[in-house]
C-alpha cells in the first residue's frame, strides 16, 4: 500500500496549476521517503514550466508523468479556453481510472476552470461532480461525494455546493442532511482518526430562522434530521446554529491558535462555509472530497488566472494539500 502511488493533475494549464505543483514538489521534504508522485497532464508542457522557474522535475525514484495530449502552440496563459479545459478533464478522468484499477492511493488536483470545461463539452459543476461520475463502479452504484475543507483543526463541510443561491433551499432534505452528516462522522472516525468526533451545524436563515419567523428550513428539514442523527444513529451533533455567531467563535478560538468547540462544522451553502474558511486560513485550507474509494485534495484557491505565468503563484495550499494526502491516503 505504501508504494503506491500519490496522483497529482495539472489543473488547467492557463492557470497557475503547473506553477504551484512543481513548486511543491520541489519543496523540503515533500519528495523524501517512500512516497511515489505521478503527474497526470502534458508532459512537454510541465518540463517546459519546470525549466522555466529553473526547478527541478527529475526525482528518478519519486515521480513520474503520465502524458496528457495537449498541443503547446494553443496555450494561452490568463484565460479560460476549449482546449485548457479538455485537457483538465482528461487528466482527471485518467486519476479516476487509475484509482480504479487500484494503482494509486490518492488524488490531489490542480484548480481548473469550470468554464473551459463546460465550453469543452464536459458538462459538470465542479471536479467533485466528475470524481462522483468517473468513481463508480458496479460495486458502487452512487456515489455521494462529500466537500470538506480542512485547514488543521478547523474542519468545515458543505450541505451544498455549486448551486445557486435561489436552489439551496431546494437541495436540502432530512434524507440528504442524514446522508451527509453520517458521512463526515465516518470519515472523522476513519481518515482523521477521532474517536468520538462532536459536530455543530449552520442554520440556513439568519438568526437560524428564529422558531420560523425567518424561514422554516431549521424546523422543517434540519432539526427533524438532527434529531435522527442523534437518537437512531448515536452522533454526537448540535445544531442549527446562527451562522454569525458560531463562526464569530470559531475565529476567536482558531486565531489564538485554542481549541476549537467541535471537531467539524456543516454550512448550508458554499459561501456560508467558504468565507470564513478563506479569511481564516487564506493559505493553509485545502479542499477534500470525502465518502469516496480514494481521498482527493486540492487547494481551496482557485485558477488565479490574473497572475499566472508570473512566476509568483503561493504553493503553500498545494504543498497542504499534497500533505494531506499522503497522511490520509487508502
């Protein structure tokens, strides 16, 4: 299990994806011991950005490149385009088969634009919504795969993701909330290891639908749920809070560098979490997708394109990111 390999995607190659993933390797420590790196994307164009930054991507015993079709003369840096997005589908639907065949331990990935790769034809919301497609097998019918960004202590998972904000509503269930949750509780216990893990989750209104005066969501969908969870499933999870005022704690206590009231927190919706994940940890959190047959990470930053090619791209949510996977790899 040890020996197999780590795979790392480009991203989209007009992006800083390239950039950052050889800066990581190319850090202390991360290329030490038995892990093994495969680069899933174009191998001309990595050795090209390699020489670039004038960095090294020749660890004979560490990394490979598994080569991705690609034609250099249509890259253009800064902008999302066709031919960048076909490339950051390929190279993730590739991990997705080589985690099937059972030859790889983990997936990190690159940032891609969703919008090169819906214009490629690929039509999905997010990598999170092509690892649910591309990891099934006959085994594993449907797969509910589950956003959890982690930035040490701080622990934070989505009930929702990319939808719109009129839509969340909508995309919460007592059956979804239950399904989700016990999830996160499984992976709490499983991949980080915690024994008894305490939860807390969001209220989709303000002041957390104040008894129904704002909203019926807590009432209607979230306590029924909760109450499920506790009594019928035995996890320990609180809950709905007012969104303000919980992470009003959690900053507090994370930014003294304390310990935090819960070991995880559940957010409605991708801005309800994401917020204060990026003031908190601009640099450290990283993107995991749990409840699935292989662990996936990826930095919580996006393509950056307003600055790639300039040689000044911040890796250390990458080298995070990679971190991780080697820590929670199957």
């Amino acid at each position: 299990m040890k020996n197999k390999q780590i795979a790392l995607t480009i991203g989209d190659v007009g992006g800083i994806g390239p950039e950052i993933i050889i800066k990581a390797l190319n850090s202390p420590g991360i290329c030490a011991g038995l892990n093994k790196f495969l680069l899933i994307g174009n191998k001309n164009l990595l050795l090209a950005k390699a020489s670039e930054l004038d960095l090294k991507l020749d660890f004979p015993e560490n990394v490979e490149i598994s080569d991705i079709p690609f034609d250099i003369s249509k890259l253009v840096i800064g902008k999302p385009t066709v031919e960048a997005g076909k490339h950051s589908f390929l190279a993730l639907k590739k991990a997705c088969e080589l985690a099937q065949e059972g030859k790889i331990s983990a997936i990190v990935t690159a940032p891609v634009s969703k919008e090169a790769i819906n214009n490629a034809g690929y039509y999905y919301s997010g990598q999170t919504e092509i690892l649910e497609e591309y990891l099934r097998t006959p085994e594993i019918n449907k797969l509910q795969a589950e956003m959890l960004f982690v930035a040490e202590n701080l622990r934070v998972m989505l009930l929702t993701r990319h939808v719109k904000l009129s839509s969340v509503s909508s995309g919460l269930s007592i059956d979804g909330i239950i399904k989700s949750v016990s999830a996160l509780n499984n992976s709490l216990i499983n991949d980080f290891k915690l024994k008894e893990p305490k939860i807390a989750i969001c209220g989709l209104n303000p002041h957390s639908g104040e008894n129904g005066l704002l909203g019926n969501e807590e009432n209607n969908l979230i306590k029924p749920a909760l109450d499920k969870l506790i009594n019928k499933y035995g996890i320990s999870i609180e809950g709905p809070f007012p969104a303000d005022a919980l992470w009003a704690n959690v900053a507090k206590n994370y930014l003294k560098g304390e310990n935090l009231s819960y070991d995880a927190y559940i957010a409605c919706y991708h801005d309800q979490g994401l917020i204060p994940v990026k003031m908190l940890a601009p640099k450290k959190a990283i993107n995991t997708t749990i409840n699935l047959p292989v662990i996936r990470t990826s930095p919580s930053h996006g393509t950056a394109y307003d600055i790639a090619g300039q040689n000044t791209a911040d890796y250390q949510s990458m080298t995070e990111a990679i971190n991780l996977a080697i820590l929670l790899k199957k």
